[in-house]
C-alpha cells in the first residue's frame, strides 16, 4: 500500500517531458496530372465463378477504365437485345 502512495506521488510530481522541437513539415508532393495517374498500377482479388482461390489481377487504371466501359457497353447491349426480342414477340 505504501509502494502504491509513493509511485503516486512521484508520478503526481513529476513534470512532463518537454515536447520534441518542431519539424518543419515535409513538403507536399506535387499533385499528378492525369497521365501520371492513368499509368498507376492499382491490384485487385478477383474470385473468378466456381471457385473460392482468389486471384490477384494488376492493371493500369487507364485498363480498368477501359474494361469498366467495355462492360457497360456489353451490359447495355444485353438490355437492348431483350427488349427488341420482347417487342418481336407481341
């Protein structure tokens, strides 16, 4: 109990450590143009249908974009196509 008093007191007591002197900040990169972001290469995990080992895919980001808007296209594509059909039908 006594132990527990004194290690009190003297952390009570004590002063605190004076703080590191300032660094200056590092300076901020300059910001990338947008050719220098498209060649980034950004990875992701892709699980392909039909099995649960993902596999990790690295493109540039100018590739996803191109591959996202490939998509798009062939999903608006689809949805075009099933409407002709439908109106063919009736």
């Amino acid at each position: 109990m006594l132990t527990v008093t004194l290690l009190s007191l003297l952390l009570a007591t004590t002063e605190p450590a004076p703080a590191p002197a300032a660094s200056p900040a590092p300076a901020e990169p300059a910001p990338k143009t947008k050719a220098e972001r498209d060649k980034e290469k950004v990875c992701i995990d892709v699980t392909p249908t039909g099995t649960i080992m993902s596999k990790k895919v690295c493109k540039t980001r100018k590739q996803w974009r191109a591959l996202q808007e490939a998509q798009q296209r062939a999903g608006e594509s689809l949805l075009d196509t099933g409407s002709s059909d439908r109106q063919r039908r009736e």
